[in-house]
C-alpha cells in the first residue's frame, strides 16, 4: 500500500465531517444540474477524498440565486444541518463562483467546496508520476487564481468605496505578489508540460515505425478500465473501489486472439462535470487517446445509471478530438448485472475480474483492427513529399508511381493514419 492510500484510509485520524448540497435549477445546462445519481456520486467522492458525508441538501427551483447560490430560506436549512450534524465543511455539487463561495462561507460559518474543488483535491491526493503531479499542480493554481482576485473585491467590497484598514497597502502587495508567483507557476508547469508532450510525441512515432497498433482503454471511472487491462495482459497496476484510481497513463503489450501484438492503454476515468482546469491540463495525457487506433469504452453496466454515464465518456471523446476513432463498446461486471446483456454489433460483455467474455473481446479487438485497416490510393503533391516518408515507415506501401503532378501512391493504413491522408485520397484513375 503506498504512502497516500494509508493518509485516505488512516482511521485513527478524525475524519472532517461534510455536508452536501445541490442545486437542480430547471434553467440550468442538463450537464450541470444536481439530481440523485450525481449527488449519490458526489458522496461517494467526498468519501474518496476522506471526508464523512452526513447529510445531503437538494434544492429545486427556477434558477440559482446569483448571489447565495440558494434560496435564503435553503441556505437557512442548510446552515441548521450544519449546525446540528456538526460538520466541518459543505459540499456543492455545483461550480459556485468565487462570490457565492464567499458568501456561503460567511452565512454557514464554515469551508464551502465546490465539485471543481472537490475533484482537484483528490487528484491532488492521488498523483503518483511527476507527470501527473505537474498537471494537477497546474490546474490547481488555474482554479485557484481567479479565486484569489475575487477575495480582493470582496474585501474592498465589504467597505463600500474605500478598503478596510489592514487590507490596503501591504494586503494588496501581498496579492499582488500571490498572484504574480502563480502566473509564474503556470508559465512554468506549462512549459514542463510541454516538453511531456513532446518526450510523449517522440515515444509515439517510435511506435508508429514499428506500425504496432494502440488499442485506449477509455470509460467513467471505477468501470475497470484498470482490471481489464491486468486480466488481458496479466499485469498487476493498481485497481480499487475508488474513483479516480488511475491518473497515468500505463501502456502494456497485448497479444491478439489469432496472433498479432497490440499496445493497450489504460488512462484516467472521466466523470460527469469533470473540470475543464483539469481536462486542459490532463491534455497530455488525455491525448494519448487521440492517437489510439481503436478505443474499447469500457461501461459499468450493474451501475443503474450507466447510460448517463456512457454519454459523459462520449462527450469527453468527442470533446477530444476523438469522436472518429472507431469504438468497440465492453461492457463490464456482467457478474453483477441480472438484466437482459446487450448483443449489437461492436458489443461485447465481460467480466474483468473473473476473465469470462476476455477471449471474445480479444478476438473482437483483432477483429476490428483488421477491419479498419484501409486501402487507400493517394495522389500526393511533390510538396508533400514528408508524407511519402511517413507512408513508408508507417504503413505497408503496395505500389508507388511518380506522375507530372503527384506521386502516386497504394497503401494499407491504419485508421490513425488514415485520418492524415484522407486529404490526399484520389479516385482509381482521377
Ligand atoms: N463485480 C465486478 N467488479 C469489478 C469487475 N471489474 C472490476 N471490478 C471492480 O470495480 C472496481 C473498479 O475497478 P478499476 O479497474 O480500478 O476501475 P477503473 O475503471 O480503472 O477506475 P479508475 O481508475 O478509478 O477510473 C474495483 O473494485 C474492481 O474490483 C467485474 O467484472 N465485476
Ligand atoms: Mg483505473
């Protein structure tokens, strides 16, 4: 067990008490409404993060109130459960603007969070690589800057024209600087990302030259992503009851049903609302699945709400850049699950833990690959030449005829590359 499982899990430490809220507002966006699922999901996060939800707070009416978030009268319930269930902190399982959490502060007496928030904290808790320290790192400080001028105008606010005594001078220098550090922090982190990427860049053409095909684990979190890929490869990386199990990237060998290698890929779960701070910042990681060759959507099908949940994921993909990749769906603790199993095309039910339905996914995954091989005749521009190069090493090139305008080329591709010289597909004798 590692350091931070043993921090989440230490019981001997008193856990902060939490109380939920919510907000299901009829003019609110579908995505960003509270209802039962996602406040039961909202539980279940607190907990990952090691607080003790004890009671939940659902308010319905027309839209959020601008300045408390709430109605008065539900911030007034609120406050008395509070009070009485003896909590150290409450729960949104909305965004709140930097002024709502204020006031909400103020009004309960105690540290308001929001699902941003929540979320950031326990990827914070859970990153491992240093990778993945440096990007919740820095969607942390992008969540956290806006907030920091806000506290200012809030002060300033407070005391009509003029800021109270203590705050001006040296309270705004000390901001000043806060935030200039920050905005240096952010440079930074940027920076070191972006030679992630390009260190990531490099591996991947790597790849490419030996033209072995990625096959992305992709899926809402906890559906086991991070099972599949032990069962299917025998490995052993890290699974759990939790959310937010996996933040690296971890890539393995796969061995296909009728020969043939694969590279599979396991990544971050997605989540309803997951936080655009953190989907920018995960960009180099996340990115890795725009480059799969086919993606295995891994659904949680004994969770009676993965349907919704399966419609995040696809947003996210398609969110991603991905939308095009082709999909085989898996669906997942059919163990667990008594109802009718679906059966379409591109369907294949599992059970990860025990292995049932692993032969005939694999089978499906050599399947689908091969099935998504193309051939392809290019007409390519002496401009382009480069293109020719990459055909080369990253596909198998069949024939190669030089005209006045074009070289003309026959190649197999894989859909990854596929989708890079379809600007370039010629009609047989066009
Ligand atoms: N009943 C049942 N439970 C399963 C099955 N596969 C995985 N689980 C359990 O589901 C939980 C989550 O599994 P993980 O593999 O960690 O899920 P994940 O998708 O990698 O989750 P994150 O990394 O948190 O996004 C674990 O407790 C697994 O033991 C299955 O086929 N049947
Ligand atoms: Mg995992």
């Amino acid at each position: 067990m590692t350091q931070g499982d043993t921090a989440i899990q230490d019981t001997t430490v008193k856990k902060e008490r939490a109380a939920l809220a919510g907000l299901a507002a009829a003019s609110m966006d579908a995505a960003e409404r509270s209802d039962e699922a996602s406040m039961d999901e909202l539980w279940r996060l607190t907990e990952t993060a090691g607080a003790e939800p004890v009671c939940t707070v659902l308010q319905n009416r027309d839209k959020p109130d601008p300045h408390s978030f709430l109605g008065l009268g539900k911030v007034q319930e609120l406050k008395e459960a509070v009070q009485n269930e003896g909590c150290d902190l409450v729960v949104f399982d909305n965004d709140l603007t930097p002024s709502q959490a204020r006031v909400l502060e103020e009004a309960m007496g105690v540290r308001v969070l929001d699902r941003t928030g929540l979320i950031l904290d326990i990827f914070a808790q859970r990153a491992r690589t240093r990778e993945g320290k440096l990007q919740v790192e820095l969607a942390q400080y992008r969540y956290i800057l806006p907030r920091l001028t806000g506290m200012w105008t809030h002060l300033k606010r407070q005391a009509g024209t003029s800021a109270p005594i203590g705050t001006r001078g040296p309270g705004e220098t000390q901001l000043e600087t806060d935030r200039r550090h920050i905005r240096r922090r952010i440079q930074k982190l940027t920076e070191e990302l972006e030679q992630v990427r390009r260190v990531r860049g490099t591996q991947r053409r790597q790849r490419e030259r030996n033209a072995v095909p990625v096959v992305a684990l992709v899926g809402y979190t906890n559906a086991g992503k991070s099972t599949l890929l032990n069962t299917l490869t025998g490995d052993s990386i890290q699974t759990g009851d939790r959310l937010f199990d996996t933040l690296d990237t971890t890539t393995r060998k796969l061995d296909l049903a009728e020969g043939g290698q694969a590279l599979l890929s396991d990544t971050v779960g997605f989540i309803r609302k997951l936080p655009t701070e953190l989907v920018d910042a995960f960009k180099a990681t996340l990115e890795e699945l725009t480059y799969a060759d086919i993606l295995l959507h891994v659904i949680d099908i004994s969770n009676p709400d993965w349907e919704a949940q399966v419609r995040v994921v696809e947003d996210l993909i398609a969110r991603l850049g991905a939308g095009q990749t082709p999909c085989l769906r898996v669906y997942n603790k059919c163990d667990a699950y008594a109802g009718r199993l679906p059966a379409g095309e591109d369907e294949v039910c599992v059970c990860a833990r025990t292995g049932e339905g692993t032969g005939a996914l694999l089978y499906a995954i050599g399947r689908k690959l091969s099935g998504e091989l193309r051939r392809v005749e290019l007409a390519i521009p002496y401009a382009k030449a480069a293109l020719l190069e990459r055909l080369r090493r990253e596909a198998n090139v069949l024939d190669v005829r030089y005209t006045d305008e074009a070289v003309r080329v026959l190649a197999v591709v894989r859909p990854a590359l596929r989708e890079d010289v379809r600007p370039y597909e010629a009609l047989r004798d066009g």
